[in-house]
C-alpha cells in the first residue's frame, strides 16, 4: 500500500506543529545554551522533538480507542513530570556551566587549570561570573578545556532532551482528550485516531 505524498505531508505538518510548540515552550522557558550558532541549535532542537512527536504518533494512532484514556492519561502525566524535572535539572546546570561576561553567555567547566584553582583560592571568587570577569572572558584561563567542553556536551543534550518531552507533552495530552471524548462503540477501538 502506497502512503500518498499528500498524506505524509499532513502528518509531518501534525508533528512539526508539536514540535513547533515545544520549542516556543522550551524558548520561553530556558535559553538554548551558548553553544555554536543559536539559530541553529534550536533548529536541530525542532528537528529531533519532530523525530521524536513521529515515534510517539505511530503509537498513538495504535491505541486510540475510548478505553485508553486512562493509559494516555498517566503517560502524559509522567511526560509532563518528566519535563518539569528536565527543566528544572537544565536550569541548575545552566547556573553551574553558563557565565555571563559584558552580557554575553559562556560555557564554563567544572575542572580548574592549575592557575584557575589558585586564583579562585587567592580571591575567594567562585560563581562563573565573577572568574569570567577576572580571566577577562577567557574561560580557558580558569577551566580546562576538556571540562568545558564536556560541560557544553551535557547542557546541549539536556536542552534537546527538554524540547523533545514538552513536544511530547503537547500530543499525548491532545491524546488523552482525544480519547476521552469519542464514542465508545465497536468501531471506536479499531479506527486510528485522526490528525489533531
């Protein structure tokens, strides 16, 4: 059976307008972090919560039925919970790892060069900002590259990790909705459910 152009068309309009609202979410919500190009790091974000809406759609469109509101329910209530720690577990990170220098973001590490370690000794300073200021902006004066790195690596992937849940916030509640409010006879358990 061949899947009609049109047809994939609408559902990727589907996904993408979750993932779309994800993304304002997480926009509204949290920064991306300073890494690379802005734009194009919430593009990538858009792309995999679109990648993601796809998996969770294939599934939604299998139980849609009346008597699985109660399932959809509790799975968008753990999704929900997922995001709120998601986000609140980037925001503490984002205090660890991002520093703001003359009101520009900058990734910052969690391992100390040798001079870094002694100068934050010497001056009591420990908040990023602070040993941003005293480094003049060159964060590799205070942490190690490696760490910083790393610490861009985890930040960046908490951030896609938090458009991907608020994306799927969005369909598995439109789901339960769904579900709860059609008919209950026996073709409600067989027919997928429609594009929302």
């Amino acid at each position: 059976m061949t899947l009609a152009l049109r047809d994939i068309t609408k559902q990727w309009r589907l996904l993408a307008t979750a993932a779309s609202v994800g993304t304002s979410t997480a926009a509204a919500a949290i920064y991306p972090p300073p890494v690379g190009d802005a734009k194009g790091f919430i593009a990538l974000g858009a792309f995999f919560a679109t990648a993601v809406c796809g998996l969770v759609y294939v599934v939604m469109t299998r139980y849609s039925a009346r008597r699985h509101t109660s399932i959809w329910t509790v799975v968008a209530t753990v999704v929900i919970l997922l995001s709120f720690g998601a986000i609140q577990l980037f925001a503490s990170l984002s205090a660890r790892y991002v520093g703001t220098y003359q009101g520009e973001k900058m990734m910052v590490g969690d391992e100390f060069t040798g001079n870094g370690a002694a100068w934050s000794e010497q001056s009591k300073h420990t908040s990023p900002d602070d040993l941003l200021f005293d480094a003049a902006g060159h964060a590799e004066r205070i942490w190690t590259t490696a760490s910083i790195q790393r610490a861009g690596l985890r930040i960046r992937e908490l951030y896609f990790v938090c458009v991907s849940l608020l994306a799927v916030c969005v369909l598995t509640t439109v789901q339960a909705v769904f579900c709860g409010t059609r008919g209950s006879g026996r073709r409600d358990s067989t027919r997928p459910a429609p594009a929302h």
